[in-house]
C-alpha cells in the first residue's frame, strides 16, 4: 500500500512540476504593447539579426515588395517608426518615403508585405507587440486589418526570402529585433517625419521664417519674422522619397520652388503647386548637431 501510494504521490508531483514549468515558460511569453520610441530603425530577424527587411532591390516604386536582405545600412534597409496612438504605428521607408502595405488590403493569410504611398487604411497600420524569448526582448508586428503576424515565409532567414502575413502562432519567423539608427552624422540626409514644423534661424531662434501677408505666389516671397502666431510660419514638410522632401505653405497652400528649371545662385525660391518635379523637392540636411540645413 506504501509503494502504491508513494509511487501515486511521484506521479502528481510530477505532474505538477510540469505544469509550474508550463507557466513559467508561458510567462515568458507575455505579450504587452511595445513602447518603441519614434525614429528610424532597422528591421532584423530574431532567427539571424544579420539579415533584415528591405525594400527589393533598392526599388522604390509603390508595389515594391518586402524580403529580407543582408544588413547593409542602406537607406531601403531603414524604416521611420511613427505613433499613431493606441499602440498602433506606421513603418515608412526612408530610401522611398512610402509606407509598409499588405497588398490589396487582404485579410488573408500568406498577403505580400510590399511598399505603397500612405493612405491611412489599416493595411498600413501594425499593431507591435513585445515578446520575451529565450531572455531576449523582440518584437511582433500585427496588421490592424487582419490580426495575422508579419512572417518571413517559412523562418527562412535566406537573402530574398518574402516577407508576408501568417495565422499568429509567436513561431522564430514572426519575431523581428528592432535596433535603432543613430542620428545621421553632418551631410548626411536628416531623418524627418512628415508634420507640421516651424523653421527657426539657428542664429537666433527668435526669428523665423514666415510669409508676409498678402504674398500668396511668385517672387522670392519668404522672410524672418519675429511672430509666431499665423499660418504663414507653418510648413507641411513631406518626404518625397530618395531623401527628398516638399515642403508645402500652409496659409497659401502652395509649395517651396525654385523658379525655372535651373538651380544656380541667385536662383529666386517661389510660391507654386506641387509639379512632381524634382525643381519643387529639396534635401534637409544635418548642418550641425542641433540644426538642419535646407
């Protein structure tokens, strides 16, 4: 009877070891909303952080699709990270200025992962989420549309592999490490997101620019203002892709362009509507530390 019993209690301890090893492996495996602060980063596998998500080929047209590529710091390996409130974010490509999509909007499992302008469908809308594994803090990338996991298709971490949807099932190829990119170092394209911003001189940041009332068009018609309470000294600044930017007057409506077609010096700046061309684009750049050169 001893035995019987002895042997009994050996198998409910057992069992119970089991299941307190369960929940210890379980709560290593809490998902929480992930707090990433705004700003670029690179997207790499947890399987192999060498290899990370890219826009094919260095491609940036819309439809351009999403694999992993060797790490190699290139601007279609960088994604800016935005906040769009409630856990939910946005992921644009710094080399094209285009957003992470889920093509045709699809609900459906194995969905290409590509790039597309940004429209604000929750196809290009992620919630990320947290995951501890194996000690280590990565990340899940859920689409608001579906709720089915951003996967490289069978954990492959192969240069090319794709990158699509898949049933969520916290499995290696749905875990991405998310790594910051330091500042860009002076000359190098600045990392801006598109909002709305105020231009101060780095010289006096009391003075900044702004249009005189009345000059909605043509001429050389910014200047340094001293007041800060009118739209004419709010600027809509836009990626445009390739490091470009507009750079749209909101009291006007009209954008930042050089007039002609030739930029030399003496080259007068102008009021216009957006033409697509590259006259109505410029590059921001790091000047100093603290301060960005148009």
């Amino acid at each position: 009877m001893r035995d019987r019993w002895t042997l009994r209690n050996l198998k409910g301890l057992a069992a119970l070891a089991f299941f307190v090893l369960m929940l210890c492996f379980m709560h290593t495996d809490v998902h929480a909303a992930a707090e990433l602060k705004e700003g670029v980063y690179t997207i790499s596998a947890y399987r192999d952080p060498s290899v990370v998500m890219e826009a094919a080929g260095g491609k940036t047209p819309n439809g351009t699709n999403i694999q992993l590529g060797k790490l190699v710091y290139a601007k279609h390996q960088q994604f800016y990270v935005s906040h769009l409130g409630g856990g939910r974010y946005k992921l644009r490509n710094l080399a094209s200025g285009r957003v992470l999509d889920v093509q045709g909007g699809s609900k459906k499992c194995f969905a290409n992962i590509q790039l597309y302008d940004w429209n604000g469908t929750t196809a290009q809308i992620f919630n990320i989420k947290t995951v501890t594994k194996q000690g280590k803090t990565v990340c899940e990338l859920i689409g608001t549309g579906s709720g089915l996991a951003v996967d490289y298709a069978g954990a492959s971490t192969k240069t090319g592999t794709n990158v699509r949807l898949y049933t969520r099932n916290h499995s290696v190829g749905q875990k991405w490490i998310f790594t910051p990119v330091p500042d860009a170092p002076a000359g190098m394209d600045a990392r801006i997101s598109e909002g709305f911003y105020k231009i101060y001189s780095s010289k006096s940041e009391s003075l900044l620019v702004g249009i005189p009332k009345g000059l909605s068009a043509g001429g050389l018609s910014a200047a340094m203002c001293s007041a800060d309470t009118e739209d004419g000294t709010i600027f809509h600044i836009v990626p445009t892709g390739g490091g470009r930017y507009r750079i749209k007057v909101m009291s006007s409506g009209l954008s930042f362009s050089i007039r002609g077609t030739a930029a030399q010096t003496g080259t007068q700046i102008v009021q216009r509507a957006p033409s697509g061309k590259l006259c109505d684009e410029w590059y921001i750049r790091k000047d100093r530390a603290d301060s960005e050169q148009f």
